[in-house]
C-alpha cells in the first residue's frame, strides 16, 4: 500500500464535539481504544484500518495544512514512523490548540502532531512519547521592535506591553508564573501574528522556530522577531521539549512508536532528512539523556 495523507474535512472543537455527543468511535482507532475499557488493542486496529488520524492546529513549521494537504516538521516524522508500524495513511483534524488534549481524549482522533511540549499537568492528562523536538522561545513584535523587549523578564519590567500568548501554550504558562498581568489568548498562532500586525499586541510570545518561519513568509506583516531566548522562572531555565501525544491506556501503541522514534532520533542525519526542510537543526535534536519522565515530572535543574 502506497502512503497517502489525507485532511479531514471536519475540524470540530472539543467543546462541539463534548455538546453533539461524539465521544467515541470517531477516531480511525474506534474512539477510545485501550481506554474504553474492553481490553481493545489500538495499534492492532490502526494497522488493520491503514489509518491513523491526528489533531493538529496549524503551527508552523510543525504542522499545518497548505493548498489542501498536511504538511510540516511533525507530519514528516509521522509519515514515516507509522509507516514503519504498518500504518500507511495519516489523516489530520484541525483544530484550535486548547483543543488538541480534550479531542484526543474525546476519541476525535488518534494522536496529536504538533510538536506539543511536554508538561507535568499535561502528563495528568494524556501519555507522552519520547521527547522529539527542543525548542526556544521569542516574542513577535512591530518592526523596530519600539518597546526593545528581549524576553519575558522585559515585558515584565515594561509594564505596559500588550502581551499575546497562546491559549494553553507554554509561553501561557510562563507569563502567569512571572505575574505578567492580563496576557491577551489567541485561538492559534495566525492571531497572534495578526494581534502584533495590527497593533491590538505590543508582542507575541511563542517558541522562535515558530515566529522565525511566519515572519520569514510574511515579510509585508510589519512585524520581527525577538532572539531566541531560553525563559528563566525562578531561576530554573525552563526547557522546552515537545513529543507526539497519546491518550494514557494506548500503550501498546506509544511503545511501538517509541521504538520507532528513537531509530530516528538516535542518528543526526535520519533526524535532519525528515525535519531539516522545515528548518529544524541538530541544535532541535533532543539530547539523549533527557526522558519525558523527568520532563512530567517538572524535573529541569
């Protein structure tokens, strides 16, 4: 069977999905899976089906979907890795990123392909794979950058910056751990560019890779970026790891793409042929030391 990725026509959010009752049987892998407690294998059932359907919500360079097809860092790595697993079609549902967790576990679909990062409270609610991608952060802002904010700590300090963050995104996270007060949330990462563009944002935070790519491919938007910046909270560097996220009973099948992912992961240039199109570099490539459990655990010193 050839590989073939395919969008879903339907984008639904999780609070749609939660009021029209759909909470299982949705997704390509029977809804629940594992989880719905009558002992179902879902890798089995995903290799039965040669489908796999993933949530993503149109972050890039990770992914998104362009002249009708997917694209991105993390849909290159699943193209392959699932595959390898005898699952040759990926079909994707987009949906705002707060969504990603509750449609997941709402059987919407199988796995999540955004570069997601890898908390503790996210760990409370869905399985995590091996860490795939490192990341920084940088602020988005007016070109000549007026306020000259270099990172978090400055909007603090400013006191007077607009700040745009990413419902439920990390950088959503570090604002209010730092007391920055009243941060603007943005659906996706679109509006956020657009929050800055059109002056309702002084900055947008988000991690640089992210911001670097918009910025490059919007070069009329009236907008820069910030240096990539590693944030300090308390004066822990907080490290930024994202993963391929599972609901927590698919064991069988976060195994099997662990084994899969470390192949990839474990050698430089497999990693860069998959994700270096995207502008990822080996300075991405997670250190092989570094596990999702200390991450779930909140372990960063």
């Amino acid at each position: 069977m050839s590989k073939r990725t395919t969008k879903s026509r339907i984008a639904l959010t999780a609070t749609a999905l939660l009021s029209a009752g759909l909470l299982a049987g949705c997704a390509s892998g029977g809804g629940g899976g594992e989880a719905s407690g009558g002992g179902e294998d879902t890798l089995a059932k995903l290799q039965d089906a040669g489908k796999i359907t993933v949530g993503i919500a149109d972050e890039r360079p990770y992914s998104w979907v362009e002249d009708g097809e997917p694209t991105g860092a993390t849909i290159a790595m699943h193209e392959q890795i699932f595959s390898e697993l005898g699952i040759d079609e990926v079909e994707v549902v987009e949906v705002d990123w707060n969504s990603l967790i509750p449609g997941l576990n709402a059987g919407r679909f199988d796995a999540i392909s955004a570069g997601m990062s890898i908390l503790p409270e996210r760990c409370e609610q869905a399985a995590f794979s091996d860490p795939e991608i490192m990341y920084t952060t940088a602020l988005m802002v007016p070109e000549g950058n007026p306020k000259k904010l270099t990172d978090l700590d400055s909007v603090k300090e400013a006191g007077d910056v607009k700040l745009a963050v990413l419902s439920g995104g990390i950088e959503a996270g570090y604002a209010e751990k730092l007391g920055i007060s009243n941060p603007q949330s943005v659906a996706n990462a679109q509006d956020g560019m657009d929050a800055v563009a059109n002056g309702r944002a002084d900055a947008f935070a988000m991690t640089a890779i992210s911001l670097n790519w918009m910025a490059d491919n919007a070069p009329d938007a009236g907008v820069e970026t910030t240096d990539a910046f590693v944030q300090e909270i308390d004066g822990v560097a907080q490290i930024g790891a994202g993963s391929t996220v599972f609901r927590k009973a698919d064991t069988k099948l976060l195994d099997a793409y662990n084994e899969a992912l470390g192949e990839i992961t474990a050698d430089e240039q497999s990693y860069l042929d998959l994700v270096g199109d995207f502008g990822f570099t080996a300075e991405n490539l997670p250190p092989a030391d570094l596990t999702t459990e200390q991450l779930c655990a909140g372990d960063l010193g």
